[in-house]
C-alpha cells in the first residue's frame, strides 16, 4: 500500500522504494516498512549512530552544553533535506536515511581526527568512503546493515568529487553544507570568535543577518530553482560560496578555535602505533578485520569509531602514570 502511495504521490523524478536496486545481499522484503524506511530505522539503531553524539563538529570536546556534535549536525543536516524533499514530492524516507547515515564513519575531534588519520594510515583516509565502509563491513559484528543501493550511493558521495546518482542524494549534499556553515557561524558566535555582522555583506544582504533566516532562505530557494536536478539560483550559489570561504578564513582555520588540534594528530599516532605493536589490545570484532584485510586497516578502522572522550580515555590509561595507591 505505501509503494502505491509513492507511486501515485512522489514526483516523477522521486527515486521509489519498489524500483530500488536493491541491496547487496538479497532478503525477504518487509510488510510493514518499505525499503527505504527499513534502512532508516536500521542506521538509527545501530552503534555508530549513538557514538555520533560525543564526537566533535568543530570544537573539540566543547565544556558547554549548547555547542553541536556531529550527531546534532546530523539531525540538523536530516531536517534541512526532508524539508526540501517534501516540497518537492521527493522520497523523504531515502533522504532521511542517507541524512542520518552520511557521517556514521567520522573520526573522533571532527575534521582534525580525519586529516590525522589520513596522513598515519596507508590507504589514506575519507570519512564519507569510511561511513560506507561502517555501514557494510564494521556494523552488526562485521555483517554490515545491508542497505539498499540508493542509501550507500548517497552517503559515499555526500561530498567528493562525484554527485549522488538520486535527487534525494543530492538534497542531502546541499543539506549537509547549508547546515554546517550555518550552525557552525551560530557556535562561532557562542564562543566569541565571531559576530554576526563580520559575515561578508553579499551574505548578509542575500542570505540574511541571522542563521535561522539564512537556512531558510537557502531551503527555499532550492525549492524553487530545482526540478529534473536540485539546483540553487546563481545569485544564492555565490552567496553561499562566500559563505563557506569566509568560514574557512575565520573558523575552521582560526588559531584560537583550533588551537588544540595539533595535539589531535599526536595522540591517534600513538594509539596507532600501539595497536599496530599490541594487535591483541584490539576487540574481537577489530581482530577478525585484521585476519582478513590486514592489521594496518583493522587499527584505522577502531580508532575511526572511537568517540572523543573514549579516544582521550585510551591514551590516558596507556601513557599517563596513574598515581599510586597501596592495594
């Protein structure tokens, strides 16, 4: 009954549960959940989703409780897509699953613990290629989720080089930008390396002076620009790449902001190393990664899922002197 519903309802160009490509390996459909409403529910309930909310945006361990994580991000990042796929009688259920799954495979201390692991592990290192590899090989004690097609093509190439081959991907490639220049200028603001008037005046006069008003201009104008493609007018692009220059320039470069990042970089290297000598202090579940693919990928794997406060409690009980007591 829901796919017929989809079928008389979503847009034309609205990727549909029953013309999936299906998944990796074949299972017995549901009678409740169509495909793609199967694979949201199944990324919310998995481990990497429930790590997300103690892993850093852009402020490293932030002693504040209003400051985003990257599971804040990505309900925000949910939130912006579903409401542009609605609009445009897109499928919502794809969107929210590629929304909530899109950054299940980021590093401990954000975008700081990404390029750590990319510069120590051979292979090199994305986290939009790692959430894919979370959510078919390190999920469910190394059976992976088994997501349709649609899902894995839009949270692989939520960013990159290539664009997702559905529209519902490419909601949540905008999404994913217009949420995180936005909230992100809000926590600048929070810590005082910004004020809302030191944006560039082509983004304020264009996109607004406040970041509740500035999604809400991007929401609606992508709305308005986008039909067989999801597209923005010319005039909101510009803006929105100023946007994210400016943001680069003033925050994710800043010294004051970032001051603690090199420190990031230092300690996954140690716990690196360590496992790399110690392959036994890795969970069973790394082990057998290493049995098949090799150690040096198990090792990235585990430290990719760690969360901040797991990943400073590991190197504190491996190379910080506890105090002695008698026993």
């Amino acid at each position: 009954m829901l796919e017929e519903m989809e079928e008389r309802n979503l847009s034309p160009y609205a990727a549909k549960s029953r013309n999936s490509k299906g998944r990796e390996r074949e299972e017995k459909q549901c009678s409740v959940r169509p495909v793609f409403q199967r694979d949201r529910d199944r990324i919310l309930h998995c481990k990497s989703f429930r790590r997300l909310k103690n892993k850093t945006q852009v402020f490293l361990n932030p002693q504040e409780d209003h400051y985003r994580t990257r599971l804040s991000h990505t309900l925000e990042v949910s939130q912006n897509a579903r409401t542009i796929a609605k609009a445009l009688r897109l499928n919502e259920d794809l969107v929210e699953a590629i929304a909530l799954g899109h950054d299940l495979g980021h590093t401990p201390f954000g975008h700081a613990g990404e390029r750590a692991l990319m510069a120590i592990y051979p292979g090199g290192f994305e986290h939009n290629a790692q959430s894919l590899r979370t959510i078919d090989r390190l999920e469910k004690d190394g059976r992976g989720l088994n997501l349709s097609w649609e899902v894995r093509d839009g949270i692989r190439w939520h960013t990159g080089e290539q664009w997702p081959e559905t529209l519902e991907g490419r909601i949540v490639r905008f999404s994913d930008r217009i949420a995180y220049v936005n909230h992100d200028t809000d926590d600048a603001v929070r810590a005082g390396i910004l004020h809302e008037t030191d944006l560039p005046e082509e983004v304020r006069e264009i996109l607004g002076g406040h970041y509740s008003r500035r999604i809400d201009t991007v929401v609606r104008d992508i709305i308005r620009s986008s039909g067989e493609d999801i597209r923005m007018s010319p005039q909101v692009e510009h803006a929105m790449t100023t946007f994210r220059d400016f943001m680069f320039e003033r925050v994710y470069r800043n010294p004051v902001a970032k001051s603690e990042e090199i420190k990031v970089e230092g300690m996954l290297r140690a716990l690196y190393e360590h496992y790399l000598a110690d392959p036994s202090r890795l969970p069973e579940d790394y082990r057998s990664v290493a049995e098949t693919e090799g150690l040096d990928r198990a090792v990235c794997d585990y430290i990719a899922g760690m969360t901040d406060q797991f990943a400073v409690s590991v190197f504190g009980e491996l190379y910080i002197p506890m105090g002695w007591s008698r026993r």
